[in-house]
C-alpha cells in the first residue's frame, strides 16, 4: 500500500494538478509527449515519453491497479466521435 510519505506526495500533485490551470497545464504535458496519439510508439525515447504521462497519473494516485474497473468506467463513458474524414464518406 502507500507510505504516508507516498499519500503526502500524490495529494502534492493532485493539488497542483487539479486546478483549473494544472488540467491545462498537465493536458498540454500530455499533448506535447504524444501520449494521445494513435497507433505504438516505435522510437525507444516515444516509449519513454508514454510511459512518463502514465507515470504522472501514476503520481496523482490514479493509474494503479485498485483503479482499473474506475479507469475502463471512465474511459468507456467519454463519447464516440466519429472523425470528420470518416462521416464525408458517408
């Protein structure tokens, strides 16, 4: 389990990032480390950039396997968009 260091630690980052500007601010880190974008990351420094934005949610107590079920919930209630490219076709 956590260490009370650890749970001292994770509520630092969910302060920081819980705020309106550090939603930004930690959606902009994601955006800028391609951890969104589609399809494997093949260069070994990509991989590492992935895996430091799993690694950030890691450090707000999210990402963790007590969290899966809530995790798949929450990703699984965002809703389907279908890409624009797609819906011209039709």
């Amino acid at each position: 389990m956590y260490s009370k260091g650890d749970v001292e630690l994770i509520q630092k980052y969910r302060r920081v990032f819980g705020t309106g500007e550090g939603r930004e601010i930690l959606h902009d880190i994601l955006l800028d480390i391609g951890f969104f974008k589609d399809g494997g990351a093949k260069a070994i420094e990509d991989v590492r950039l992935k895996e430091f934005g799993k690694r950030l949610f890691f450090k707000c107590g999210i990402w963790n396997e007590e969290n899966t079920e809530r995790i798949t919930e929450a990703l699984l209630n965002i809703p389907f968009t279908t890409p624009k490219e797609a819906t011209d076709d039709m």
